[in-house]
C-alpha cells in the first residue's frame, strides 16, 4: 500500500510544481488603438472624461507675412504678424446641457507697451440646453447668427488669410453679445433639412461710419446704450442630393434678418438682411469645386450725408479648384484623408455710405484676391496670396497686399 502511494506522489509532484511556477494571470488589456498621429489629429484631442463631465480642448492659431504696397504716396511696409492664438473649451455637462468657449489672443495679448493692434477677447461664450433636435436653448455672449463668416470666422475654415470687406465692415466678425436664443434643425422632410437660429442680444449703436462701417457701432457687453433689444435670424436650407442619387454636389443656403434700435432715444430703427451659401462639386476623386460667398445689407432709418451713412452693404464669393496629386498610400499616415492643393479666387466689395461715393479710404472699395493653399491636413493650411484694392474716387484707398500665412489647429 505505501508503494502505491509512493508511486502517486512521486508521479504528481511534476504537475503541482508546475502549477506552482506558472506565471500569474495577466488583467485584459484594452484594445490598441491603430490611429495614426495624423488621424488622431484630425479628428480632434479625445474627451477628457472627469466626474463632472467630459472636457475637449481645441483651437488655433495663425501667423503671416505681409507686404502692403500704398500707392498715390501711402506708406508701403512689410512685417511678421503674429495675428491671433485662439484655444477652444468644451464642456458636455450632461447629455443636454453643454458650455463652449473661445478665447483670443491677438497681436501677442496685452499689457506691455511696444504690441500695437493688440487684445485678449472672449468671442464667444454659450451654454446651451439641448433637450430636442427641433429646439434648443442657449445664453451668454452669443455669436451673432447673421451670414455665413460670422459663425464661420475661424481662419482654419478658409483658404485666404484676410478676411473679407463684409466681415470686417458689415457684419463685423467675430461679432459677439451677450443674450440668449433658440435653435434646432427639422429633418423631416423629404430630400431637405433645415436649421434655425433665433438670437436677442444688446445689438448695435449708432457709431456707424464711413470708414469702420459697423465695426464702430459694436455696443457694450456690460450696458445697453438703449435699453432696446436686438432680434438677430439665421435660417439654413439643406438640400440632401445623396437622397436625390447623386453624390457629385453638396450646398447649403442661408437667409439672414435683423432689427433693431439704435439710437440713444430709440429714434433710429436699423434692418439687416443676408443671403449666404456654399456649392461644393465632387467632380472627381481628386478634383473638387468649392464656391461660397455672402452678401449682407443693412438700412438705418435716419438722415444721411457725406459724414453719416443710413445704409451699408458688403458681398464676397470665393472660388477654390481643389487638387489632389499625392499618392493615395499617404492618406490617414503622411498626410490627412482629404488632403490637397488649392487654387482660389475671391471677388468682394463694399460701401458704407450708400448715398455718397468716395467718403473714406475703406468706403466703395472692391478687390480681387488670387492664391494657392496647401492643405496637408484638414487642420492644417499654408497659403500665398496676392490682393490687389481700390476705392472710387479715392487714392488713399489703393493698395497690394501680398501675404504669406500658415494657420494650424486641434
């Protein structure tokens, strides 16, 4: 009997060492992520999931070149711009409730006394409770929704550096106020969606002039100077070709209203209109047209002269003819899954005294802008452009600009 259990034991340590020795059971690792830098990069840095809420942070900034060339015995010059840095904020608190933020910098910032042309700005600054597709609700300092640049003002977004006459004139982007509003988007028709964008906010002033537009009628974000408000519409239409059969055309088309008083004594009432949009043709798989352009209009109800204005107007069209040359084993790792060279062209024009011609440098001016974007990745864009200007009846409004300028975000 002891040699059968001798025999047992002698035949079973083996096994019971081995099990002594294995290695211990590793946890389960979570799958690798096979995104390339690029690809993480376009798509934007991930969520940082914390307990109260997921946080994204985002931006961008832009730098040039210029060489302004003033004819008629305007002072030429040429410099570096480090024009603005702008970092973005996200917070999804909950799944209907959300806060976004932009902050920039321009010009290096402030405070010391050699940066000229400079500021640190919140441009904008929402919360928005979204319970429905249909309708939503936001408030803080708003983007004012009124044409297409405005709610598009990044310079990431666009193939030019300079920003056109009406964004800059007319509707002067960023243009930012607190108030409050409503939004949504309706899907449920066949073949087109559309979206909706109802804002009150402290709306402009009276400083209207003929050189700065409404750039000088920017009110206060602290006081009213009237105690009036602003009614501010953006209204989109979507036409949804892939419905329709076809996948060569996207477009979009935006109609834009506002009123408002201006005045100090609410004696001056002020009306906008816009009509924005955009076509894009997916000719080929490597060769696209885009064209987007707006036209914004605005009335004021008061007497005019060669020093007041009481209407304003501004348009641009931009065309860009995309190519993609590179080999398609680059996409997603060398450079971006849209990657291209662009070749663009904008007419604009302006006039912000509509009674008068030729009451300032910057009134009745038109331009045409030809230049080349290099676009590796989605966020990231090199440009070259040339910009030739004139203004009626003026010489001090005739100038060049060649520009240099490289835009990168998150």
């Amino acid at each position: 009997m002891n040699r059968y259990l001798l025999a047992s034991a002698l035949l079973l340590a083996p096994a019971l060492g081995a099990q002594d020795t294995a290695a211990p059971t590793q946890p389960a690792q979570p799958p690798k992520d096979d995104s390339s830098l690029v690809e993480t990069w376009e798509n934007g840095l991930p969520e940082l999931d914390t307990p109260i809420g997921e946080f994204r942070i985002g931006g961008y900034a832009s730098f040039q070149h210029r060489t302004l060339t003033r004819y008629n015995g305007g002072e030429s010059e040429n410099f570096f711009d480090a024009i603005r840095i702008v970092p973005k904020l996200h917070w999804q608190i909950v799944d209907w409730l959300e806060f976004g933020m932009e902050i920039e910098f321009e010009g290096g910032g402030v405070g010391p006394s050699y940066l000229t042309d400079n500021e640190i700005i919140i441009e904008y600054a929402e919360l928005h409770a979204t319970p429905l597709p249909e309708l939503n609700f936001k408030a803080g300092i708003l983007l004012v929704p009124f044409g297409r640049y405005n709610s598009n003002h990044d310079d990431i977004a666009w193939d030019l550096a300079d920003r056109p006459f009406v964004a800059r004139r007319v509707i002067p982007s960023a243009f930012m106020q607190p108030g409050a509003g409503i939004f949504g988007a309706f899907n449920q028709v066949p073949y087109f969606g559309f979206t909706y964008d109802l804002s009150v906010t402290q709306g402009l002033k009276d400083s209207f002039t003929n050189n700065g537009g409404a750039r000088d009628a920017r009110n206060s974000m602290r006081k009213d100077n009237n105690g009036n408000k602003a009614i501010w519409f953006h209204m989109g239409v979507i036409p949804r070709f892939d419905e329709m059969g076809t996948d060569l055309l996207e477009a979009d088309l935006g109609l834009s209203y506002t009123y408002q008083e201006i005045g100090p004594d609410n004696s001056q009432s002020l009306r906008g209109v816009g009509v924005d949009g955009a076509l894009q043709f997916n000719i080929l798989e490597r060769f696209g047209i885009d064209v987007a352009g707006e036209w914004s209009r605005l009335w004021i109800n008061r007497d005019s002269s060669a020093g007041t204005t009481n209407g304003l107007w501004g348009y641009f069209v931009d065309v860009l003819f995309k190519f993609d040359p590179f080999p398609a084993s680059w996409r997603g790792e060398t450079f971006g899954q849209k990657p291209y060279i662009g070749l663009i062209f904008r007419l604009e024009e302006n006039d912000l005294n509509d009674d008068h011609v030729g009451t300032a440098a910057r009134d009745d001016r038109i331009a045409i802008t030809g230049g080349i974007s290099f676009r590796p990745i989605s966020k990231l864009v090199f440009r070259v452009e040339y910009k030739h200007q004139q203004s009626k009846r003026r010489d001090d409004g005739d100038e060049t600009r060649l520009v240099f300028s490289l835009s990168v975000g998150l």
